[in-house]
C-alpha cells in the first residue's frame, strides 16, 4: 500500500479523544501546522481546541473520512474497539485506501493485531502506539511513545511522533507497542507503591518530606515518580495525570497477557489488588498517587487532614 507524505497544511489529521492527554497530544499537532478534525464524546473537552481551529465530527467514522491520518487515545479496550472497528461509525469504517490508523490508548496486544488485520484488509494502515509520561508529558511534547506495526508507516509520521514526545521507539510489529507498554506499566505498579508507602513512613515519622525528597530523589531511589507525583501528594493534589481506573485497566490487561505466557507476577498481583482497593474507595477518578490515601487509611489516619 502506497503512503502518502506528510506535510503540514495539506496532511489532514483525525483526532478522536480529548481528555487528560489527548486534548494537549492533538494541540501540538495542530501548533505543528495540520488541520484536525475532531470527536469526543464529551464535546466540552473540546472546545478549547475547537476555539484553536479545529473541525467537528458527530462520529468516528466522520473523522476518518475527512482525515488523512486518524489518531485516537480514549479508556477502555471496549471503547477502542467501538472507535475502530464499528461496521456502521467507527474509524475504519470511514478510510479510504492508503488512510492511516494510529491507536494510542493503552489497550490489549491482541486487540490491536487484530485491527492491524482489519485495516489491512481494506488497505489501510494501522499502528498501535501507547504513550508514557502522563498530563504533564502530553503538555510538554515529552511523551514515551512505544510503537507496534509497519517500519515505513512508522517511519512516515515521524513529524507527528516528533510533535507529541522525545522518545519514539518502534518495537516491532503489530501488538508490540502494546506489549511494551505492558512492561511499563508493570515497571510503575510496584514502584508506585514504593512511592507512596514511603512517604507515609516519612510522615509518621515526623520528617518534613520536602526536605526528604532533596535527598532521596537525586539519589539511587530517584525515579519519574518520586520527581513527578511525590510533590503532589505532599499537596494532597490528587488531580490525575492518569487515572486510578485506567491504571486498574492496565495491570488486568498485564495480569491476563501474563497468564497467558505462564508467567508467575506475584508483585504486578498485589499492585492490582491494592489499586482495586483505591477503586472501590471513590477514587477511581483520581491520579494514581491516590493510593496514598488508601495506605493512610489502613493506617488509621487521613492523609489529607495531617498537620
């Protein structure tokens, strides 16, 4: 299949999703010089990009028939699947051959060989591309950005992926962006616990975490985490930069393809369990570092409420 050039004022692009990340992933798109057009199913989430110039669309499919390249980050595989692949409005239902697919929600590695499949079929192209680095690596252009499909199609939006992050690594083929994913977000699981058992330690221990964090987050227990999400906590800002439930989706999402390879995760196990406890507390809609205050709370104590 053919691929068309990407320049900017005559690429037109798709964006389907704007929430925590997506409204900032497609306004650097759209600074970078391409037109969007546009669908979330919250229209509000898209005013601000609809004042910036954006176009529109009542549905998937009437994205894709007005783009070029259709990018899409939205919650669940469920919705990924609906965006994609319905017959009668979804995504793929509106390309014309030689069209562009790029899934950047963190979905099922199976799931996306399986619309890489579809695509092909109707000569289109697809990439799965799921992104790290959170709300503030969307605002800053900084994300991680780990792809599955096609070297030349991959190849071909490197002005899109030069937009949106910093580091922008094909993995293989279908299913691997997905895959590698997978492993980051197994990576963040238990380090999340680290992060924020130990600054419930510190504070029972009466510590001015501002000042343990000068110490501890330049040394070998620096991590994204500590830097990022630690300051937050202190602040009690539990405004997601990813949500509770959507990390809940992901370890499942680890935890099943785990099972699958005969894998034994014992510490990817508990982090789920214990984000499940956050979930079933009402904070399912908050950051991640919410589960601090889950850890408090078995504790005794509220972590909002310390002097």
């Amino acid at each position: 299949m053919a691929l068309k050039s990407i320049v900017p004022g005559e690429t037109k692009i798709g964006w389907i999703g704007t929430g925590v990340m997506g409204a900032s992933m497609c306004g650097h798109l759209m600074k970078a010089g391409f037109d969007a057009t546009i669908f979330t199913r919250t229209k509000s989430k898209a005013q601000d990009l609809l004042n910036a110039g954006a176009t529109w669309a009542d549905s998937p499919r009437a994205v894709a028939e007005a783009s070029d390249v259709v990018f899409g980050i939205v919650g669940f595989p469920k919705d990924v699947r609906e965006v994609y692949l319905c017959e009668e409005q979804g995504a793929l239902s509106g390309c014309e051959t030689g069209n562009i697919l790029v899934d950047m929600t963190t979905s099922e590695p199976s799931l996306a060989v399986e619309m890489y499949e579809a695509a092909k079929s109707r000569g289109v192209h697809m990439l799965d591309a799921p992104v790290s680095g959170g709300d503030k690596g969307a605002r800053e252009g900084s994300l991680s950005i780990m792809i599955g499909g096609d070297a030349d199609v991959v190849a071909a939006l490197q002005p899109f992926w030069d937009a949106m992050g910093k580091t922008i690594v094909h993995q293989g083929a279908a299913g691997c962006g997905q895959h590698t994913k997978m492993v980051n977000q197994t990576l963040i699981s238990t380090m999340m616990i680290g992060v924020c058992e130990a600054l419930v330690y510190g504070y029972r221990a009466g510590l001015d975490l501002e000042t343990v964090l000068k110490s501890v987050g330049s040394g070998a227990a620096g991590s994204w985490s500590l830097t990022n999400l630690a300051p937050r906590i202190i602040d009690n800002n539990f405004e997601p930069g990813f949500f509770v439930e959507h990390f809940v989706k992901d370890m499942g999402i680890a935890m099943a393809e785990s099972r699958r390879m005969g894998l034994s995760m014992p510490g990817l196990a508990l982090a789920e369990q214990l984000y499940k406890s956050v979930e079933s507390k009402g904070w399912a809609r908050e950051g991640t570092h919410a589960l601090t205050l889950a850890l408090a709370e078995m504790s005794g104590f509220d972590w909002t409420q310390r002097s």
